[in-house]
C-alpha cells in the first residue's frame, strides 16, 4: 500500500532475537536514513525497544526520523480483540507516513 503513494519499504525479518542480525538492520537504517520496528508484544518493555536502542546507538548521524514502533498496546491481551490489539496495516502505514 506505501507504493501506491510512491513509497518503497525493506523489509526485514529477523528469525531469531538472540542473536539478532544487527549488521542487517544496520546496513538497511544507512541506505534508507529510516526504521520501524514491529511486533506483537507491548511496546513497553518489548525486544523492539531494545533493537531500536542499538540502532540508535550506531546509525544515529544516518536518521532522518524517529525510530517508530508498531507494537501491541500496553495492556493485557484480549484475546477476543485480537484484531485490534496486533499490529495492523493502517498502523504500520501511519509509522511509514510519520518517518517521510
């Protein structure tokens, strides 16, 4: 859906956490000056604030924005709103909007 507003997006998905391919985000974060992190877990206390840390760290004179996070909300998971708990396509959307 970004591309149809002339957006182009890399994606990339860790498969494991420990270890993560910092090398990988970090390479990605200097081509593009831009990160978002997602994933299902609140946004406190998740492994994405910790990815975001490290690139911060590394790749600070490359960003052009704020690292943005997409993540389930603070609060219990309501299994019967998963659907609205989870990261959505409209969610990631405005993140992509918000970093260009």
């Amino acid at each position: 859906r970004a591309a149809k507003e002339g957006i182009s997006c890399e994606v990339i998905d860790l498969q494991t956490i420990i270890p993560w391919d910092v090398d990988a985000v970090e390479a990605s974060v200097k081509k593009t000056g831009r990160m978002i992190v997602t994933h299902e877990a609140p946004s406190t206390n998740g492994f994405g604030a910790e990815i975001g840390q490290k690139i911060q760290e590394r790749c600070f004179l490359h960003l052009e924005a704020p690292i943005q996070r997409v993540c389930g909300w603070d609060t219990h998971f309501p299994y019967a709103f998963e659907e609205v708990y989870l990261p959505s396509v409209a969610r990631l959307q405005d993140a992509i909007r918000k970093t260009m």
